[in-house]
C-alpha cells in the first residue's frame, strides 16, 4: 500500500468522524467545505463563526466556496470602517479557497476559478454590473478588498493573494498544474508588486494540517533569575530577542493565540505606541525595561528549574500588546534579527486559580494605552455568569473566543460574544436591521452603555439567554429547511428571530421580564412559517438584497403589521 493511499485512508476516517458528530449542521459537501477551511485556517485561529461568515459556497460563487480578507493578520469583518488605525506596515492579505469533496482535482475547477479572480480582483471592477453572474455574498466580499485597498493605498499597504484547492486526492495531475500556473501569471499582471500563492492541498496535506495542535508548553529564556514571593508569581527580566521568540510562531508570524482570549487590538500607530517603537530604534544605551512599564502574563501553571528557562503552561499576555507587537515589528526586519541585542523587558508571570482573579488583573492592568470596550467586556461578572449558567445546557458561551473551541466542543455547542449581543439586539432592542449590518456597535459603543446595560443587565432573569439562544436555533432550523441562498438566510435571520418572538408574546414591544415568561414550545412550524412568510415577501417586495436587510425601510414596514396585529393590552 502506497503512502498516498494510506493518508486517504487515515483523513476520510477522520473525516466521517468528524461529519458524523456534526451532521446535521452540514450537507456531507458542505462538512467538507467548513473543515477545509477550518485547517487551512488555523494559524489564523478564527472562531467557528467567523469560519462559517466566510463561505460563499452556492449558487452564483464562480467557482468561489470562501473568502476571507486580513490586514496585518486581523480579519475583516463586513462592517469594519476603522481604517485609519493602520498607519504603516500594513499588509493586505486575501485568502480564496476552492474546496470539493472528491478524489481528485480538476481543470474545470481552475479555470472557472480563474475567470472569476481575474474579474473580481480588478480595483476598477463594476460590481453592480455583474450582479447576475455572482451571489451577493462573493460581490460584497470583492467591495470590501477594494475599499480597503483604496482606503490605505497612501500607506503603501503590501497585497498577498493565497489560493488554496482542497480535495481528498493523493496526486495533482500535470494538466491541472499547468491550469494553476496560468492562473497566477494572469494575477500576477494584474497586481504586479503582489505575492500570490495557489497551493493544491490533497489528503495528505489536510491530514498534516489536522495534526498540528497549538502548543500548551511554551519556554520562555530568562535574563535573569526571577524574583518570586509565592512560586507562583514572578518578576524576571527577558532578552528582547528572546521575548520575540517566544511570541513568534515557526512560520514567522506573531502568535496571537498566547494574547488575552485572541481578542485584544493592536492599536497601530498611537503616540505611545510610536514611543515604544523610537525607544527600541534609537535608544540603545539605555536599557528598555527603564522605559517600559513591562508585560504581564497569566499563566495556567509555571516550571522554573533554576537553569533560566521559565516552562508557561497555556499563557495569556493580558497587558503589553502594545509593547510585544512594537517589539515583534522591530526584530522582523531581516536586517534587525540578525544583530546583537543586550537590552531586556520586563516580565511578570501569575498564575491566577479563580477566573475572578483572572478578570481582576486584566481590567487592572489594561490602563496604559486605549482598549476597545468589546476587548474588556467580556470580563463583566454577568457574562462568567451567562456561562456558567448555561453550560448546565450543554451551551457553552464562548465569552473568551476559541476557548471551547479550542476545548473540542462543536460549532452547534459554542455561542459567541458577539452572536448573544445580535440576538438580543434584535429581540429587546428591536433592531434586526443594526443586527444584520453593524453586529459590532454595541459592544464597541464608547459613549453610550444604556443599549449594553440593557441587554446584559445583571438584574435581568438569567434564564432570557437561554431562552433567546434557543429562539434563534429554532429559527436557524426553520431557515435550513427552506430554499433560500446563505445570504438570504443571513439577511432574514435576525428578523425572524425578532418577529417570531413578538407573535410568541403577542405585544409590540419586548421587555427582559416578558422575555424570560415566552413558551418556547409556541416557537413551532406554524408560527415560523407565518412570520418568515410574512417577512419574506416584504424583504422581496423592497428588493430583497443586502442593502433592503441593513436599511430601515424593511424594519418599519415590519413594525406597522406588529402595532396592527398586537394593539390589545398588555398581556405581561
């Protein structure tokens, strides 16, 4: 038996394992779509939400199956703005990934692939004139790379292309070879200066991929022996070369995944942020740690043998992001890595028991330069109390991102920050439209908390996120049975949830104390069938596209029939 065959064997087995414990999440095609691109994906330790947003499989996706787009390796959501927060070293990065559940790759594959690159990568491409040969989902992605390309060209941003055929085949065939070869001298005329890649990942590849897991033992080399008042606490003083490798990953990339909950921003080119990076050029006399306030990370437990090497089991930077990306940029440049360095950070290691304590020194220690509220929120007491609470459901509310992830549990298991704050946003709030097209603006508001404090109100019935996460599976179901493209589905999924909810209830306006009171059991067929028709024909009647689902128009319209339907009195 050849080896080629031996590694089909091993990834279809893990593959059916895989498909059979989440299949009714997925077509058998569709598992391997989302697999795929969760694999190839891993360096980039996206949740199973942000993996999922980013299919575009379906009708109309020429020959497209995801899309996902990253300035300096943060993605890119559809309704991120803040570009001005990128001030130098930017660097654009597109993924496209071809992915098809069979035992071979193909020619056509390519070539359909090819025409639809070569059209859409275009910086002065038409994207309404091509509306009917591409879904919304493929078109909105496009807009969004030359939005965000037009909005840093001042900065010089530099542009990686990535393409990536997966399929459960052993070898490549020259044909298909020579098809990908035209593919990216085609690209490669058309973004001249761009680095662009197109890697064919059979059976083989896709098993070495699965294989890889994020490691829990990092070794960190100390400068000096540490100080430490409990064994469980240290101070020490860490080389900055040494510092850069430990948060460096083999592939050269910063290793985002040992930073608070992979959640926390960069800040960019802020006044203190250009302070550290001018300390770590041009002050070389001095050492750093006399001008920096230092790096504190938590850890899950710590080793120290007295031979300067500190073992971190499961680290956490909870403070100096700003700093450790400030001295990752510096020791990337090829002409930096490879001088003497003498000058020393300063480190202090806790192990903290009690996720309280935890939260405790994240929100104590983040006072050095702005961090955006969505980045501390979840350290709120009431969201370790939403997660406790519903884990005696086998919901696990993923507050501090890819921890179940990371964990094992399944995408159908795992309910994310950000999705509880659209789905009560749609249903307290009343705001399906600002849901669908701003899902981040709640948690990021910086002047006004009376939407978050709201929904995330510690004086609420815990029970109302329970019962609203179940209203929105139940929907999702409903929607799963219906013939309708993802964008369709995404564009009417915070409606339904909202309107169903307000005929469950029979009252225009829902409060938290009528929400914890709903009958989940009248969350059937029937009342589905009759608020998605409803909405369905109002969404088409309006135009039934992205801009009808992020508008205000749809929501009024639906807001007219509640008021008709419910004037009676309260019930509540």
């Amino acid at each position: 038996m050849s080896r080629n065959s031996t590694e089909q064997i091993l990834f279809d087995q893990i593959l059916t394992q895989e498909y059979d414990s989440q299949s009714n999440d997925f077509t058998a095609d569709g598992f391997f779509n989302f697999f795929s691109a969760q694999l190839i994906l891993k360096e980039h330790e996206l949740s199973y939400e942000e993996v999922l947003d980013g299919i575009v499989d379906g009708p109309l996706d020429g020959g497209i199956d995801a899309l996902y787009l990253t300035i300096n390796n943060e993605l890119i959501r559809e309704d991120f703005k803040d570009y001005q927060r990128y001030k130098r070293d930017v660097n654009i990065e597109v993924v496209v990934l071809q992915s098809k559940n069979t035992e071979g790759f193909g020619e056509s594959a390519i070539q359909k692939l090819r025409s639809s690159l070569i059209t859409l990568l275009r910086l002065d491409a038409s994207y309404d004139d091509l509306k009917k040969k591409y879904n919304a989902q493929v078109l909105d992605f496009f807009r969004k790379f030359t939005e965000a390309y037009r909005s840093l060209i001042a900065k010089s941003p530099s542009l990686s292309i990535k393409i990536y055929y997966s399929t459960k085949a052993a070898v490549v065939h020259e044909n298909v070879t020579h098809e990908k070869d035209e593919l990216l001298s085609e690209l490669q005329n058309l973004h001249r200066t761009a680095a662009i890649s197109f890697d064919f990942l059979g059976s083989e590849q896709l098993l070495e991929l699965h294989r890889k897991r994020p490691r829990e033992h990092h070794i960190l080399r100390l400068a000096e022996n540490p100080m430490s008042s409990t064994g469980k606490t240290l101070v020490t003083l860490v080389n900055l070369k040494d510092f850069y490798k430990f948060i460096t990953k083999e592939n050269g990339l910063l290793n985002k995944s040992i930073f608070e909950s992979n959640v926390r921003d960069y800040q960019g080119d802020t006044n203190v942020n250009s302070g550290i990076s001018e300390t770590l050029m041009s002050d070389k006399t001095l050492d750093f740690w006399w001008l920096n306030n230092g790096i504190t990370i938590l850890a899950a437990d710590i080793n120290y043998s007295g031979s300067k090497e500190l073992v971190i089991i499961s680290p956490e930077i909870v403070n100096g992001l700003q700093t450790s990306n400030e001295i990752y940029n510096y020791f990337s440049k090829p002409d930096i890595i490879n001088t003497e360095e003498k000058r020393n950070a300063l480190i202090k290691v806790v192990v903290a028991d009690a996720t309280s304590a935890r939260d405790k020194i994240i929100k104590a220690t983040n006072s050095q330069n702005h961090i955006a509220k969505a980045v501390l929120r979840a350290t709120d007491p009431i969201h370790r109390d939403i997660e406790e609470y519903l884990k005696k459901f086998g919901i696990f509310y993923d507050r501090r991102k890819n921890f179940y992830k990371n964990a094992g549990k399944k995408p159908s298991e795992i309910i994310g920050l950000p999705l509880l704050a659209q789905i009560l946003m749609s249903i307290l709030m009343g705001r399906p439209d600002t849901a669908r097209a701003r899902p981040s603006t709640l948690l990021e508001e910086e002047n006004d908390d009376s939407a978050y404090k709201l929904l995330f109100n510690p004086e609420s019935n815990i029970e109302i996120y329970k019962i609203s996460i179940e209203i929105m599976r139940k929907a999702d179901e409903f929607l799963k049975g219906i013939e309708l493209t993802p964008n369709e589905r995404n564009n009417l999924r915070f409606y339904l949830i909202y309107d169903v909810a307000i005929r469950a209830l029979k009252t225009a306006k829902i409060t938290p104390e009528k929400l914890s009171r709903i009958k989940l059991d009248l969350i059937a067929t029937p009342l589905l069938e009759e608020s998605f028709n409803f909405i369905f024909d109002k969404y088409k009647t309006l135009g039934g596209d992205d801009k009808v689902a992020k508008g205000a128009i749809l929501l009024s319209e639906i807001k007219k029939m509640q008021e008709k339907l419910f004037i009676q009195p309260d019930l509540f």
